[in-house]
C-alpha cells in the first residue's frame, strides 16, 4: 500500500524538498484547482508523455505528505493536501504557488501579477 503520512508527521524539509522540483511544483499547481484528478489528465495538461517518468515524482509528492494518490480501477487519483499543509504550515503553500505564478511571468517577460498587491500592502 502507498505510503501517505499522518498530517503531523508532514515535515517542512520533505514538503520544500518535494516542491523543489520544476516538474513536481508544475502538478501542484494543477492539483490546486481542487477535485481529484488522474495521473494521466495531469500528465496530458502538462504536456508529459513519458508515464514511467512521474513515478518518482508521485512517489516523492505522496510520501512528503503533499499529496493523496489512491488507485481507482486501473489507474491512480491524485489529490493536494490543501488542509493538512494549511494546518501544519500556514501561509506556505499559498507563498510557494504565488511564487511560482510570478517566477513564470518573470520568464516571460512579464510584470509579476503579485507585485501590485505587495505594492499596495507596503504602503
């Protein structure tokens, strides 16, 4: 059976070191749309082919305590665990995926779309 930690054993360092990586931070930004998704409907709006590729990545996303993935017939659902990172770090995942939304814009060229509200509040 997959391993998946309680919510208080979800510790920071395996949490920053999951996220860490371009490819497992792009499904968290998928999972967050909320809902249970298949592997394959993320893989395909990511735009990976290569299946075999993403077991490490669910593997190390499940047993970080980042997300849930539980089998359903013949493939996997995959699920972010919004409320027990909430609860254990407050603030985080919010900051990460908000960071990762202005790094994106910053690679294109773009204003951060987080920077007038940084703006606003520095006032």
């Amino acid at each position: 059976m997959s391993r998946h930690p309680d919510r208080d054993q979800i510790r920071i360092e395996s949490v920053l070191s999951a996220l860490g990586s371009p490819v497992r931070l792009s499904v968290i930004r998928v999972l967050d749309a909320g809902g249970e998704h298949n592997c394959g409907s993320v893989l395909g709006i990511l735009g990976i082919t290569a299946k075999s590729t993403m077991t490490h990545h669910w593997r190390v996303l499940r047993e970080s305590g980042v997300i849930w993935q539980h089998p359903s017939g013949r493939e996997n659902l995959l699920s972010l665990r919004r409320d027990d990172l909430d609860a254990r770090y407050p603030g985080l995942l919010d900051a990460i995926l908000t960071g990762a939304v202005d790094d994106e814009a910053l690679e294109k060229g773009s204003p951060s779309p987080s920077a007038g509200v940084r703006a606003r509040s520095d006032s």
